[in-house]
C-alpha cells in the first residue's frame, strides 16, 4: 500500500499561480509531446484522491475527463457528484486514516494524492509515502504552495532524479520511516 504524489511545481515551489491557474506548466517547450512519465504513475495508481478545489480545475479545463481510474473527492460541503461523472467521481470525508484505511479495504492500495490542500493535510498525518515533483523553471512569485507547516520534519530519501526535456528536472523521493 502506498499513498503516491506527483506532482509539478514551479521553482519556488508553487502548483498554481496567483490566479490559481497552471498554464505556466505549458512553458517549455515539449516538441516531442512527452508525458514526462505521467503514464507510468498512472498505471501504478488504483485510484485517485483528490480536494474539491482540484475537481473544481478539472472540471474546467477544455478537456475529456483525463482519468481512468476511480477519483475519490474528500469534501465536506458537496452531496453529489456533477451530472455524468457518477461512475467516475466518489464523495468521501472525514478523517484521512480512515479514509485511507476504508478505500484500501476496497481494494485501492496504491493512491495517487492531489492538490495542494489535500497533499499538506496528508503530510501532515504523516500519510505520503512517495513523492514525484517535476519542477518546471519558472518563479511565479506566489500562488498555491505545494507545501504548508507541519508539527514534525519528516525526512524522504532521493531515490532518483533527472532532467527530462529542455530544463525541466524530476525528482523521486520515499519517505523514510
């Protein structure tokens, strides 16, 4: 079992600027259309936990429905899913260990976890044990950080990094227990 971020960032570490927007990703160049290993992680993920603000961009992107694995929504304001997404989209609440505990007794052992709020509520219940960052050369200069306070450090190892396309950089990291 395994709770999974990946995840881009700008240089000083913000996933969405001021406007909460992340056309900045798009940047570089990527001539060759490279997925920059997001098709990898995908297919090792069996599902999908998500904030409702992370919803919220993706439902507003000018885009087909990018997942094909179960996206669990942690909200405590919505009741429903959006119209057409019932197969796709699942409400969840409450305490994040139970929750975690509960989809893994379904089954869901390998989750990848997004969006800002949702990966700082993890870390901060000691719940990521892997974490992907690709960090696209830019300073946005405020925005969504990818990280917030926590009570206790906790340390990850690097166990690998690279530079993929033009200037960007990727780095893997397991959290050392």
């Amino acid at each position: 079992m395994a709770n999974i971020v990946y995840i881009a960032t700008s240089l000083d570490g913000y996933i969405a600027d001021k406007d909460n927007k992340v056309d900045w990703l798009h940047s570089i160049s990527n001539p060759e259309n490279s997925d920059l290993g997001y098709d990898n992680h995908i297919n090792k993920i069996d599902a999908l936990v998500i904030g409702r603000n992370t919803l919220d961009l993706v439902l507003n992107m000018d885009c087909e429905w990018p997942y094909n694995k179960p996206v669990f929504v942690l909200s405590n304001s919505m009741t429903s899913v959006p119209n057409n997404y019932e197969d796709k989209i699942f409400l969840v609440k409450g305490d994040l260990k139970k929750v975690v505990k509960s989809l893994n007794l379904k089954g869901f052992n390998h989750l990848y976890i997004d969006g800002g709020i949702t990966i700082q509520n993890f870390l901060k219940e000691d719940l990521i044990d892997e974490i992907t960052i690709t960090t696209i050369p830019i300073l946005l200069g405020g925005g969504i950080p990818l990280f917030g306070e926590l009570e206790i450090p906790l340390n990850f190892t690097c166990i690998k990094s690279e530079q993929l396309i033009s200037s960007i950089s990727q780095s893997h990291f397991i959290r050392n227990r």
